[in-house]
C-alpha cells in the first residue's frame, strides 16, 4: 500500500539523509494535508527522491518522528517490539541484566535504563528498570498509540514484579496528548524501592519520583568523582536524592552538605545516608543560586554542580549558558586553591564545546586557573547514537582550580 508523502523543503534533507528522527515543520514544505495521529508516512525530497520512513503528528511541532531508513519496512507491532528487544540485547551486552536471552528480571538488584528513546531508535520511549520493577516514559503522542503492545512485550519478555508508566506534562501538552501517570502492570510495591548502585542501598519513589524516579546517567560519574574527595570538605548542590554527596561521603569525604530545593528529594537523601550509616552529611533545603551567592556559606575544599535542564532546545542555550556561567563562578569563589569542582550538565542542547567554554569564561571573569581532569558523559545503559548529537546530553567536567 502506497503510503502519504511529506515532502522536505529544498536543502533540507541533509539531517535526515544522516538518519535524524526529527522533523520538525519548519522542515517541511507548504501542504494543507493533514493526517491523523500515528499516520506511517514517507518523508521525500522536494523532487520524490525517498528519504526514511516515520510517523506523523498533526499536533506536536516536531510533526514526524523517523524510525526507519529502509522503504520495505513496514512500522508494525513486530517493528518496535524487535527495536525493544534490540535495546535490551545492548543492556546485556554491557552487562546490566543476565546474559541468558530468556532471563527475566526476577532476583535483580540493580538498576539500568534498558530504553533510551532516540539512542535506540524508539524516538519517544524511555524504560527504566529498578530491581525487578519497570518505569515506562511516553514522550511521543505516536508512541502513546503503540503503548499498549509495548508494555505487553515488556510484561512477557523480562516479567516485571510492576510496570509503572509516566508521562511529563509539558511534554503531553506539546504531543497533544492525554498525561498517564501510575501503576499499569502487576502490583504496587508498599513504599519505596530499593536498588543498589556503587555499593550503596538507594531507594526510588516509582511513584512520586522525578523523571523515571533516579538518576541513572550519573551512576559511573558518582564514582570517578568520590576518588578525587577523599578527605575533603564537600558541598553538592542539586544534590536530589543524595546522588554524588552519598558516593563521596562512602568514599572517604571529610563531610558533605547536600543543598536541594525540594524537601521530598531531601528526605530521600537523608533516608539514603541513615539506610547506609553514612553519617558524614547534612543537607539543607535552598534555592541552588542563592545558597552559592550567600556571603556566609560553609568553607569547603569542593563543589559538586548537578544542576536541572536549563535548556529545552536551541532558543534557549544563550539563557542556559547564562546560567551555568553564575552558578559556577559562585562555586569557584569559595573553593581553596587546589579545590575541586565536579560540574555538570544535562541540556542536551547545550554542546560538549559550549559547556567547555562557559567554563573558559569562568576561569577568565574570576581569574583562576580551571585545569579538567576528567570530561565524562552518560553510562553505557544511555548509548549515544551518533546520528542524533542531542543523545550525548550529560557533560560532566571534573576539574581542580587554582
């Protein structure tokens, strides 16, 4: 069956020829055909010339996501769930679950992120596992279609204890679809989950937790930081659920104060540091810029920045890079020479080079030398897939400064 064609505007392929999923309108030439929800369509050239295959959103300005790069292949069930099954093949070979195809997630204690939308070719579906639990994000209205073989798969495949499902408001308005947030499969669990990551217990709220409930990218980061305070005086600002400060302090840090604006994420994190017996932290509840604004703030030998999204897309990256810039050349004010800075960020719109010479700035304005010692991404359980820049988000620079 021939399928409707949305034709790119002229000199407009390139992205796509490279194999971006995106297609946002401003790509794609005048036409006052509009198709319904979840529409397989063909994306050509202006002259016909076939360029990928994708599905269509008439209320999402990102109109068509592209899955596939061969005009034989049909976007059927069978399609994504071999993509789903592809992605967890990738989790194994790394080896975040058992190495038996056939093994279920019963009996795991760790956590992985087994589907990272673009990076494995499923623009729009995140699927993270917590021990023996699965916590679902739909970030694409065409995804939301298809959700409920997905889940089914997921259900027969790996044989969760739960499957809770999340939907972001924002993104929901933007796709123009409904906002599903809990349980979809199997049986709440009575309270939090625990995992384990980096020899610590840890606890998610599968339920009231932000994203997909942790911060899974961050897990190997924690551990390259903590060799670099041993014995230090830490403070980890947008510290979430304990994330860094708790790997730092279990490591050998003098002590540590986690600074978060959300009292939830706090008493997760002090409720990390007891289930652990760290009792080498302090946390305190602050707006992140002005508690590193304060005059009177704590000395400390090093400065953890882990930072929220300060950049959805291109038009905000100025605003970011604004924002990253103060927060770091508060942080570095208190810093001792000889102290570290570990400072991230998770804009995927913000480049690697862009964060690099944010903090070129930095080092100018405040005049101190800022020498990286290590520059880290995501995990491996959050592949990069070279085709789509955006899925190399997490920039991570741990860095002394005299």
């Amino acid at each position: 069956m021939k399928l409707p064609s949305i034709i790119v505007k002229p000199s407009r392929q390139f992205p796509f020829l490279a194999r971006h999923p995106w297609v946002h309108s401003s790509s794609l030439a005048e036409s006052k055909e509009v198709y319904p929800l979840g529409q397989e369509v063909d994306l050509v050239q202006h002259d016909g010339t076939w360029l990928a295959r994708g599905l269509y959103n008439p209320s999402s300005g990102l109109k068509v996501r592209l899955y596939s790069w061969d005009r034989n292949q049909n976007l059927d069930t069978d399609f994504f769930t071999t993509k789903v099954d592809q992605a967890i093949a990738r989790r194994r070979l790394a080896g975040f679950l058992p190495g038996d195809p056939q093994a279920t997630l019963e009996g795991v204690l760790t956590a992985s992120r087994l589907i990272f939308s673009e990076a494995d070719g499923l623009s729009g579906l995140i699927v993270d596992q917590y021990a023996d639990y699965l916590v679902v994000q739909i970030a694409a209205g065409v995804i939301q279609l298809r959700q409920e073989a997905i889940l089914d798969f997921l259900q027969e495949r790996l044989k969760p204890q739960a499957i809770f499902l999340r939907t972001d408001a924002k993104t929901a308005q933007k796709e123009g679809i409904e906002q599903q947030e809990g349980l979809v499969r199997g049986t709440a669990p009575e309270g939090a989950i625990l995992y384990q990551q980096n020899g610590l217990q840890l606890a998610v709220d599968l339920l009231h937790g932000q994203k997909t409930g942790g911060y899974l990218d961050q897990r190997d980061n924690h551990a390259a930081a903590a060799r670099y305070l041993v014995g230090r005086r830490v403070l980890d600002v947008c510290c979430y659920a304990g994330g860094f400060g708790l790997v730092a302090a279990a490591a050998g840090a003098a002590h540590v104060i986690g600074v978060d604006s959300s009292e939830k994420a706090l008493d997760l994190a002090a409720a990390n540091a007891a289930r652990n017996q760290l009792t080498n932290l302090s946390f305190e509840k602050a707006d992140c810029f002005d508690y590193l604004a304060k005059a009177d703030r704590p000395e400390v030998d090093a400065v953890i920045l882990d930072p929220p999204r300060f950049a959805g897309s291109r038009r905000q990256v100025d605003a970011a890079l604004r924002a990253y810039t103060k927060l770091n050349r508060d942080a570095i004010r208190g810093l001792p020479a000889g102290g570290i800075l570990v400072t991230n960020s998770c804009s995927g719109s913000v480049s690697r080079s862009d964060f690099m010479n944010m903090l070129v700035n930095v080092g100018r304005k405040e005049n101190r030398d800022i020498t990286v010692l290590e520059t880290r991404t995501a995990a491996a359980d959050h592949p990069l897939r070279i085709s789509c820049p955006e899925s190399d988000y997490l920039k991570c620079f741990i860095c002394e400064v005299q």
